[in-house]
C-alpha cells in the first residue's frame, strides 16, 4: 500500500503572485508564497545507535517509519527507520 501524498503545497514565487494580483486567485496563493516548518522533532536514542549513516543522510522532508520497540528502558518506545528501513532512532 502507497503512503504517497495525493495533494502537496508548493511555495508560489513572488513573479507568480504579480502575474494574479488583481484577480481572485491571488488569495488562494498568497499562503504559499513561503514555506510553512509544519513539525519540528527531535530524535531520542540516536546516540546508542551502531551506524549513525542514516541521521547524516536524512533531510527536511524525509520520511520516517514509525513502529513500537519492544525497549526494556522505555515500554512507550518508538523506532524510527529511514525509507531504506535503517534503524535511526
């Protein structure tokens, strides 16, 4: 089963706005004319892991895969792995 977004928003540069400022449609652009920071985690446990590989390749927008971990530490654990399914957290 996809996970894939259907609908996305992109940032709406400033040459485009001129282009429908006078028009009804500049209200709906007007939003995303700056990228919005939606989410702002941090990641617990990075420093036990073995190969650290994966927190050096991840970006802004990445995916991560959440699943619980059976953690003796923490019984509310969640593992983090990237789209390749390397433990990052």
């Amino acid at each position: 089963m996809s996970h894939e977004l259907k609908h996305s928003l992109v940032a709406v540069d400033s040459g485009t706005l001129q282009l429908v400022k006078d028009t009804p449609l500049f209200d709906l652009l007007k939003p995303l004319q700056e990228e919005i920071l939606l989410d702002d985690r941090c990641i617990a446990g990075t420093t036990h892991l073995p190969d650290q590989s994966c927190l050096e390749e991840l970006k802004p927008g990445d995916w991560l895969i959440m699943e619980r971990e059976d953690n003796p530490w923490d019984e509310h654990a969640i593992l983090l792995r990237d789209s390749q399914r390397r433990k990052c957290g």
